[in-house]
C-alpha cells in the first residue's frame, strides 16, 4: 500500500472508528457549528457570531489532526489540549484548592503565611494551638526554662572579622542570601537592597556580580565571588585583582565570599545563553554582550586547600582588610577539614564560612542535583562546627547557615547546632510578594521577582516592597528573641545542641547532642572520640582535596 493510500485510510479510520465520535468530538462539533453558522447566517446574519469559537476551534483541530509531533493530539483533535492546559494550572490548583495548611513543597502554606503576614505587618500568632503532629517522627522543639530570661537584649549582633581583619563587621542575625542580578529582575534587587538598608542588615550579591542596583540604595553588602569571578576577571574568565580591589573597595561592600559550592546545585556551574546576556549584565558580569556567559564547575585561581586559604587572604588584603570567607554545601567531610587543616598551617585564618543545606534554592538546577547530591543543612552545619570548635577556631571563624530559614525558630535550631547567624533567599523572595510558582527559570514569574521582563517588573513596587523585606526580617528576629527569653539565655549564642530535641518514634525522643557527635575544644588536636569525625580528620590534606588513603 502506498504511503498516500496508509495516510488517507487511516485518516478515515481516525474519523469513524473506535470510539471516533468521543475521540473527535470538538472537531465534529466545530465543523458542524462553522457551516451552520455560515448556512443560517446568510438570513439570520446574528448567527454569524457562532463563528467567533466554532471557527478557532476548527482550526485547531484540524492543526491538531494533521500534524505529527504529539500523538495524543492527532488521536484526540483539540480535546487533548485540556491535559496541557491543567498540566499547567496544576501546581496552582495544588496549592489553592488541594493542600492543606501544612502541605506543599518546598515550603508549606503555614511558612509562606508567616512570612506574608510578618512583611504587611498583619497579626502573625495563631489559634487554638499548634497543627503540628507532636508525635510524629518529624517533631522538633527547643526545650524552655522554668526561668525566662530578664534582661536578654532585643538586638544582638555578630562581630566578623579576626585579628587579620582591618575592617571587621557587625552582622544581623538573619540576612538576605544570595541572589543573583540576573536571577532575580533589577527592581526585586534594589527592594532587597533598600530593604536590608532601612533593617540594618547586609544583602548578598549572589555570583552574578556586584550590579548597580546592589549598589542604588546604600544597603550593606556581601559580594559573593564565583569560579566565573563576575565583576573582577580579566578577558580570559581568571580573577583580575586590580579590577577586585577597585570594587571591593565600595563603602557599601562589607564582606566578600567565595562561593564553593551552593546546596541546590553543588559542584555544578552555570550557562547564560548568549541572547540573555543584555548590555547591563555583560556590565555587570565583565563578559561581552550577546555571547555566553560560563561560570564552570571549578575555581581556577586556586586547586588545594592551602591556594584556597592563600587566596582568601589576598582577597582580604586587596579589598582594604575586609572580612573573607567561604560559601559551601558540604560534601566529603574531609575537604572541610582539609580547609581547616590548612588554616592551622598557614596561620591565615577565614573570617566566616557559610554552609548551604542540598534543601536550598535556585533559579534553575538540573533535578538529579537538587534532589540527590549534596549535604542537608544540619548534617553539613554540625560537620563544619566540629572543624572549627574541635581546631578552637570556633570564634575567630564564624559559621552561618543558609537553607529553607523562614522563622524565628528556624534560626534558633541552627544556632543551637553552631550558626552565629542565618541567611535566607526564598524567605524575602516571599516578603517581595512570590507566591512559589516555580516559574523562576522561565523568565514569566507572575509577581515580577524572578524575571527580566520589564512589563513583570512594573508589578514590584520598590518603596512598598522595601518595607515589606524591612518588616519581615525584624519580626523575624523579635521572634528569634521571644524564644531566647523563653530558652532562659541571654543571647541565640547560648543556644547549645542538648536544648534542641528531636522525636524518633511516637514513644522516644532524643536531644541532638545523642543524635549526632559534638566535639569538644580542641578535641580534634588531641584526638576525636567519635570514630568517623576522626577518620574524616585523618583523611584531610592540606596540600589536596583529594583524601589521604
């Protein structure tokens, strides 16, 4: 048989067999309503409005039947179109109508609540007792005292900054994480900007570079520095310190970073396409415009712990002795170590590190890495507390966390593991007016946050949203100080892990501290007690990544 002859008999069995009147109904119905309203309508010229969805609906239906890329819509002509469109409405549908308070992923209703309620300035307590399971598996709770605290200060700061530091810096308690220009539209930067400016606290650039917009409003900020070195790289992509010192040099600019490694996509970098990369953010990112933009998998100033330890200090000293740290999501234990290991040889110490949970997020990440690779937070938090209280480097070092924080508590609970302060992205993305769409990677966010387009970003009111960011992370923090008045502490530095408890089964619960191993000063010099904190300890290599066998 001919491929013409297969083509119009099966377009004949398409039409009348199995089950055809159901599969081809929009078809037949807009085929019939189109000739009759051409038919009645040259008497009853009002019948000529059936038109106006007969004839749409014929179209598509015949595009839908002929052509050859979905087979669902050549077996169901038009009709099929109503799976792509609740594909689309789904997650919008999930969250509004199916979910309940607690559901929804990554955060849940409640925690998105919260935050919109503390960024208007609404009423954020709750009714009629907590909707938590306090017996399921999940549970978690700080322990209280008898005796709340009297005189615990309302506002608490983290001095950052060793003796090596020229220019130390006082950090808030809860800080915007990093967010890159580019990620997020110019509008939701100077929000963020103008918001942490208004609470006294710092904003994180994010490896897309140190943008006007960071710079608009005066904020304090992080400039995170990744493997592409955005903002201070010379035409080969290496870092260009005169270009860095120029920059970092800014009175707004308090800390640099050096970004490792992020939670949501660890070990992985980044492609800008080309088309993306506008006049601004070539600017921004020193590339050129209209070509793309690669930020790699690995850092090329620096290949050991000591080189990464070395280069740090020279950041510090070419940024005028401004604090320097590290930003990863843990992975080998041992290449933590490893970094501290080379802090003790060296005798150049970091000023902070950051740890990511694999729980954090991003604009766009492959799935495998941000389901399946990377450390959660609390593991990687507690790891990197032993590096540094078991080397009594815990205090000349600071330690943060950034990972899924939204409340008061979530900051307790990390201090409890070792975090002298926290950063949030997602968090103030929610006090800008995000409502989770997970459109973040397609330029089409419907609150104008994550997007380029100018039309979205009318959306983002920059005065109205900077209050918004401003009153989020204060009651946030007056949060995090009714618990440590209730905890009988005087500062979140007090928090220790066996006031942190955990429920593993409906009849058992445990504190963190017989959950997990917390070193003691000094121990790790002298010999951890802890099997595996002690090969992990062993395994590190200051002059390499690499494990010793």
């Amino acid at each position: 048989m001919s491929g013409s002859a297969s083509g119009a008999s099966g377009l004949v069995a398409a039409l009348t067999r199995d089950h055809a009147l159901s599969r081809n109904l929009l078809l037949l119905a807009a085929l019939v309503g189109t000739v009759a309203s051409i038919a009645i309508g040259t008497h009853h010229p009002a019948a000529l409005w059936i038109l106006l969805l007969s004839l749409p609906v014929s179209v598509l239906s015949l595009v839908d039947l002929f052509q050859t890329k979905h087979s669902l819509r050549r077996n169901y002509p038009a009709s099929a179109r109503f799976r792509w469109l609740f594909e689309w409405l789904r997650p919008f549908l999930r969250a509004y109508i199916v979910e309940s308070d607690l559901d929804g992923r990554p955060f849940s209703h409640d925690e998105r609540a919260l935050v919109y309620a503390r960024a208007k300035g609404d009423v954020s307590a709750h009714p009629f007792g907590t909707e938590l399971d306090v017996y399921s598996d999940e549970y978690e709770w700080l322990a209280h005292s008898i005796a709340p605290s009297r005189n615990a200060p309302k506002d608490t700061r983290v001095h950052v900054g060793s003796e090596q530091c020229a220019q130390p810096y006082e950090a808030a308690r809860l800080n915007i994480s990093a967010m890159s220009f580019g990620a997020l539209g110019a509008n939701a930067i100077e929000a963020l900007n103008l918001g942490a400016k208004i609470g006294g606290f710092y904003h994180d650039t994010g490896e897309g570079g140190l943008s006007p917009y960071h710079l608009k409003h005066g904020g304090d900020i992080v400039w995170e520095v990744g493997s592409g070195y955005f903002g201070c790289r010379d035409a080969d992509g290496r870092f260009d310190g005169a270009r860095f010192a120029d920059r970092a040099a800014h009175d707004a600019v308090k800390m640099t970073e050096i970004k490792l490694s992020q939670g949501a996509k660890p070990g992985h970098g980044g492609l800008l396409p080309g088309p993306k990369v506008t006049r601004e953010i070539a600017q921004t990112r020193d590339v050129p415009e209209g070509e793309d933009c690669l930020s790699p998998p690995w850092h090329s100033a620096f290949s050991t712990p000591i080189e990464l330890v070395e280069f740090a200090g020279k950041m510090r000293d070419l940024s005028g002795g401004k604090p320097v740290g590290i930003k990863l999501c843990v992975g080998y234990p041992h290449e933590l170590f490893a970094v501290v290991k080379a802090m003790l040889e060296t005798g150049i110490v970091l000023d902070f590190i950051v740890i990511d949970g694999a729980e954090g997020g991003t604009g766009a990440a492959p799935t495998e890495l941000s389901d399946r690779v990377g450390m959660p937070l609390r593991e990687g938090l507690i790891i990197a507390r032993n590096a540094l209280v078991g080397t009594n480097l815990k205090g000349r070092v600071k330690l943060a966390a950034s990972g899924k924080i939204s409340s008061g508590a979530g900051i307790a609970m990390n201090a409890a593991l070792g975090a002298d302060w926290c950063n949030a992205a997602r968090s103030f993305m929610f006090s800008l007016g995000c409502v989770q769409s997970m459109r973040c990677h397609t330029d089409t966010c419907p609150t104008g946050v994550a997007t380029q387009s100018p039309a979205r970003q009318r959306a983002l009111v920059i005065p109205e949203k900077a209050q918004r960011v401003a009153r989020f992370q204060r009651s946030t923090l007056d949060a995090l100080h009714d618990i440590v008045v209730a905890c009988g502490l005087d500062t979140p530095d007090q928090f220790t892990p066996d006031g942190l408890r955990q429920r593993i089964s409906a009849v058992e619960m445990r504190s963190m501290d017989e959950l997990y191993p917390f070193v003691e000063p000094g121990e790790l010099l002298s010999g951890a007690r802890d099997a595996r904190t002690a090969r992990w300890w062993a395994q590190a290599d200051p002059c390499s990544f690499r494990r010793i066998a």
